[in-house]
C-alpha cells in the first residue's frame, strides 16, 4: 500500500449525511459557488456555471476588472458581454473584491496566474494568497478545487497544510480537489463544455464531489486516482507540445542549413497516414502555458535529483528562435545590401498566437527587443493590440496599409491574424520575412520563409 493510500485510508469518511448534503446542493444546483481569479480561465468557467443555473460569485483583486464587468463589459474575448449581462440581470452571477463572501460558498475553485520567477523557478504566490483567503473563511462541507498549473504535489503539499489549519479534515469536513484547465483562448471549436474534464481528489471522496460538479456543465469527466495525477496530466498535455515543437523549431534551423523548405517537407511527411503527427515551426513560443508548464516539472524533478533533458533541452532551442529570426532578417537585408541599424523594420502581430490579444511570453516581443538594439527602426500592426512596451519604450499599433508595407525595407509576419492579407502583404512589402508560412502556396522573389 502506498503512502498516498494509507493517509487515505486513515481519513475517516464522512458520514452519509455529511455527504448529501453537498451532494444534493450540486445536483439540484443550489450549491453556491466561488471562483476566484476572473482572467481567461476564471470568467468563461463562472459564467458556464452561472448559465447551467448556479448562484456565482467571480472574486477578483483587480477593481478595474470588476468595474468592466457591472458594465456588462467583458475584457474576455471567450466570453460575450451579451451573456455576461444575461446571467448579472438574472443575478446568477456577481463579481466583487469583497473575499469575505467566501464564507457563504459551497464550492470555491481557483483560477489564479502561475507565472515563473526571474530564475525560471515556479512562483505559487498567488495559489498561496488564494488559499490563505478561503483557509481564513473554510468551513464544513465546502469543495475546493485548484485549476492554476503548478508542479505535482501543489495541492496535496502546499495547499491541504494550510487548509487543515484551521483545524477542519480533509475527506470529512471539507473537500480538497484539482482539475487542470483546458482553456484555448480563441479556439472556436472546442470550449469549456465540449473539452473532456481532467479531475483528481486528495481522497476518494473528494474526487467524486468534484466529478458531480464539473458533470454540471462539462460533457465527459476523466476522473483520475489522485490529485497528483491530474497535476502532472496538466504538464504532460504542454510538454508534448513544447518538446515537438522544439523538434521542429531545430528541424526548421537544419532546413536553413541545406537550404530546403522545411514547410514542404512537413507537409510531405504529414502525408503519411500513421506514425507522424505534424508540429509546425515558429519564431519562438509564446502564451500562459507552452513556455512555462514543463519548468514545473523540471523544478520538481530537479528536487530529486532527476534532470529531465528533453524538456530543458527543447526549452534551449525554442527560446533562441527570436535569435534565428533576426538573423534570418538581417541575412535577407544583407543580400539587399541594407544593416539592420537604420532599416525600417515592420513587424505584423505581437500576440502570442493568432486572433487573440494576449501578448504574455509573446516572441515577438523578444524579437522587437533585438531589433531595437541593433538600431532598427520598428513598428508593428496588431489589430488586438494597441500598444506594446519594449524596455521602456512604449510602441504604438500601426493600422495596416498598403502604403505602410511600402514604406518599410522589411515586413515580417511573426503572428498570422487571419485579418492579415498574404497577397496584400507581397504585393506592396519590399522584402517579406515569414515566421508562420501566412504566404503558404505563394510565391515571390522577396519572399523568405523560416
């Protein structure tokens, strides 16, 4: 028996009635609920709740955010201000900075930020406020559920300490649960409901309650046996991803070596119709989870004396891809003969991914970065945003015409926004620096791809 099972074993099992009673509240959806953090995760979950019929309560530290929202606002593109406003006219859902509400919750789940620190190691800063929030207000027969990514042992090491400090046990007086998020902000086929539930409990029981919850507005439950488990499935999902595409990004580098293009041969490989699964190169990787999720597992593996190589190793090549890219602009000027210092360098899109506004971890702010210091002239055009700081610099968005194409000695398409127009991008750009094969099946002599 392992150590997980013999503490779960000791937990006495609360009493059928104990058990009913949150049960019931679920079932009939009187249970109230509480979800704190109101970003890109947090909102689309409250107001799929608020929609299945509970009582929601979004806690957010941010005024300005919950000024938006009573304004029927919604800063969430996942989320439309029309839905929003439907479930705050029903008072389904109510948004406040008041965090003494948690003591009327049934259920509370976190959505907070998981950031890395300066040296790359996990920062759970906000997992810790969060818990200390609901351990200062906990009470019996009370769920709580993390969603924020974070290394294995997060909930059951970090959390449940604090949680139990107050002196309530898990498994009989309260339930203690983590169920990774799924989100894709800007995925228009897959959302909260049609996405399959990861969910692991601290006990038995635990789990089960949780599972009934989600079942409430999620279409298929993956219950796991721990929450250890459900921790290291929200890892695995992005290191899968970070590691293939670190495997691309490097076969990107070999195809520029042999001067091949290493979007033909994806393409032909792909052709096959098992063994290969295509993974698209790019200028570096960006967003809340890809670059991020695997450090969690490094820094934990690190503590037991474990050293996972190809996640650091994928992480290595993937960051030094904005390198690439400004070689690769500063080849294509050179064969022009024009520097980097002095041209008028155009970059489209800043977001981390297409058609979303997030700029976190974006590359292509690592590639303004560079082109500043090499004494270019840069500017960009993002239509989902309107201003990006490089240092302590603030750059404006440029509206994207023909006559700002024209006027620079290079474009290059670092995020493809499908409002972005490949034939009118060759058409009036001098020279065209493709990072995200937007030109895909077009050709031109001042086009360069990756």
């Amino acid at each position: 028996m392992s150590i997980q099972e013999e503490n779960d074993q000791a937990i006495r099992e609360p009493s059928p009635k104990q058990m009913f009673l949150l049960q019931d509240k679920i079932e009939t959806r009187q249970a109230r609920i509480g979800v704190l953090g109101l970003g890109y995760v947090g909102l689309p979950l409250a107001i799929e709740f608020a929609q299945a019929g509970f009582s929601v309560t979004g806690f957010e530290v941010d005024p300005s955010r919950i000024r938006c929202l009573l304004a029927n606002q919604s800063y969430i593109a996942d989320v439309q201000s029309a839905d929003l406003a439907a479930v705050i006219e029903k008072k389904r859902f109510m948004p406040t900075t008041n965090f003494s509400r948690l003591e009327m919750m049934d259920v509370v789940i976190i959505c907070v930020p998981t950031p890395l620190n300066k040296t790359k190691d996990p920062d759970i800063s906000f997992i810790a406020t969060a818990t200390d929030k609901i351990a200062k207000f906990i009470h019996k027969q009370e769920l709580i559920i993390l969603e924020s990514t974070t290394y294995p042992g997060t909930t059951r090491e970090f959390m449940l300490p604090r949680l139990e400090s107050k002196g309530l046990k898990v498994g009989k007086d309260f339930y203690l649960a983590f169920s990774p998020e799924r989100i894709d902000p800007g995925n228009l086929h897959f959302k909260l409901a049609n996405t399959p539930k990861v969910v692991g409990g601290v006990t038995p029981v635990c789990k089960e309650l949780a599972v009934l919850l989600y079942s409430q507005v999620v279409d298929k439950i993956i219950p796991v046996s721990s929450a250890e488990a459900a921790e290291v499935v929200k890892i695995l999902e992005n290191t899968f991803r970070a590691v293939n595409i670190g495997l691309v990004n490097e076969m990107a580098l070999v195809c520029d070596k042999l001067h091949l293009n290493v979007w033909e041969i994806i393409d032909a490989a792909a052709s096959k119709p098992y063994g290969f699964m295509p993974f698209y190169p790019g200028p570096g990787l960006g967003g809340h989870c890809i670059p991020i999720d695997p450090h969690y597992l490094s820094w934990k593996m690190k503590s037991l004396n474990f050293s996972t190589r190809f996640i650091e190793l994928a992480g290595e090549i993937n960051s030094h891809m904005p390198e690439f890219v400004v070689e690769k602009i500063g080849r294509a000027l050179n064969e022009r003969e024009k520097s980097v210092k002095g041209s008028n360098i155009l970059i489209l899109g800043v977001a981390y991914k297409a058609d979303v506004s997030d700029v976190r971890e974006s590359p292509a702010l690592d590639i303004l970065h560079l082109l500043l210091e090499q004494g270019a002239q840069v500017g960009f055009c993002d239509p989902f945003v309107p201003v990006v700081k490089i240092g302590d610099k603030d750059i404006p968005a440029k509206p994207l015409s023909a006559s700002l194409l024209k006027s620079a000695d290079a474009v290059v398409v670092v995020t493809p926004h499908r409002v972005f127009d490949a034939n009118l991008i060759l058409r009036h750009a001098p020279l065209v620096i493709d990072t995200r094969n937007l030109t895909r099946g077009l050709k031109a002599d001042h086009l360069v791809r990756l």
